[in-house]
C-alpha cells in the first residue's frame, strides 16, 4: 500500500499544551512519503483533515484506547514483557471507573477496590488525555489505532533501545532510525517539542504498517471494551 495513491497515515503524541501529529502523504512515485507536522490544542481540531480525507487514513496515537470494567489490560503486560530497558514507559491501565474519579487519592482506593492493588500516580497523569482519546475514537469517524512509540523504535532497531528519549544520545539514535526508515524530521521542529515529534514519528511509521498490513498486535488475541471495540497495542 505504501506506493499507492491517496493513502494517508498519521501518527500522534501527547504534549505541553495539547497534542502534536506527524502525517505521511505516501505518493505513487518512489520519491519516499512527505513527512508533515502539526500541532493543536484538541484531537478534533488537530485530526479534522483525517475525517475530512477522501482517501485511505489510519491514525495511531500513543495513548490508551479502551478500558475493561475489571482487572488489567493483558496489551499493557504482554508490551512491557516485550520492552526490556524501556519496560517502565508502559503504564498499567486500571478499570474505567477508576478514570471517573477526580482525584488520585479516590482513584487509587478505586483500583484497590476493583483490582486488589493500586496504579501509578504517573499513570494518573495520562487522565485528561486519556478520557479525550476514548471519546474522540468514539466519534472520530476515522480508524484510530494505539501505538506505543518504544515498541515501535524498538522494531527499527531489532531490539529495545537501551537510552531514554530524554537523553541526547537516545534522541539522537531515535531520529537516526527514523532516516533510515524514510521519516525525515523537518529541521525546523521545536526544541521543545522534539521528544514529542519523534515519538509521533515513530507512531507514524507504525500506522503505515496498520494501513499495509504488516503491524504486530499485541496481546495477538485482543481484549475488548464493553462496546466490543479492542484492546490491543500494535506497532
């Protein structure tokens, strides 16, 4: 799919202020995709073109989709068994009532309640985006997969990589392996956002995998929400 027509893929990451996308307009001719940037506050007003798009679009965001009434996603565990040193960059999800308290200290006895054990408070940061994800997967109108970013460089690279993307050597190889692979991150990039933009890329490249049928899903067998749609990570 890669080389034809009217196919656009586009890969998301939260940020300071909002969300920021990285889309690859994949063209007829050999000339490899144009890598595009953008940023917005909201993921409606960021992905309008994606609903907007005549052609094929698949959209992957690094951000929880889909919550069980009880117990732990299997695609949080089966991905940190598959990160190595980058384990800790996948936070276990706790049930959807937890998600409807407004505070940690209610959350947390909340997942105590339904799980036997608490979550992280770092998870709990995810809670504003989180919530927007799920209801913009409801009305999007558009396929929206989950991608994780690190199991994603990690299938660049072979295996995990080992330093941290808020290093100077662990951006740098992550842009290398986005070079390689055709992602050319525009020099122009914010400083600030340049985490953010990689980890979007990465996500980019993983949704064009979703769209020509070459993506891993993990756990293979998916969970489901109680809407029926899955619970699965793919990269």
């Amino acid at each position: 799919m890669d080389h034809h027509s009217g196919v656009r893929v586009t890969g998301v990451d939260a940020c300071r202020g909002g969300w920021v996308a990285v889309s690859l307009e994949v063209p007829p001719a050999e000339t490899g995709p144009a890598v595009t940037v953008a940023a917005g506050v909201s993921l409606a007003a960021l992905l309008a073109p994606e609903r907007d798009a005549a052609g094929t679009t698949v959209v992957g965001i690094d951000m929880p989709l889909g919550l069980l009434e009880t117990g732990w996603r299997e695609a949080d565990r089966a991905a940190r068994g598959l990160l190595g040193p980058r384990r800790s960059s996948v936070f276990a999800i706790p049930p959807r009532a937890v998600w409807a308290q407004t505070s940690y200290r209610a959350a947390n006895q909340r997942c105590r309640d339904l799980t036997g054990q608490g979550f992280s408070i770092q998870a709990w940061g995810l809670r504003v985006k989180l919530l927007e994800a799920n209801q913009y997967r409801q009305t999007c109108g558009h396929p929206l997969y989950e991608v994780h970013p690190e199991l994603a460089f990690g299938a660049l690279a072979g295996v995990p990589l080992a330093a941290s993307k808020h290093t100077g050597a662990g951006r740098d190889e992550r842009r290398r392996l986005l070079a390689l692979a055709g992602l050319e991150i525009p020099a122009v990039t914010p400083a600030a956002l340049i985490g953010d933009v990689l980890d979007a890329a990465a996500v980019a490249w993983s949704a064009r995998r979703i769209a020509s049928g070459q993506a891993v899903t993990v756990p293979a067998v998916p969970q489901h929400d109680r809407c029926g749609r899955e619970i699965a990570i793919r990269f």
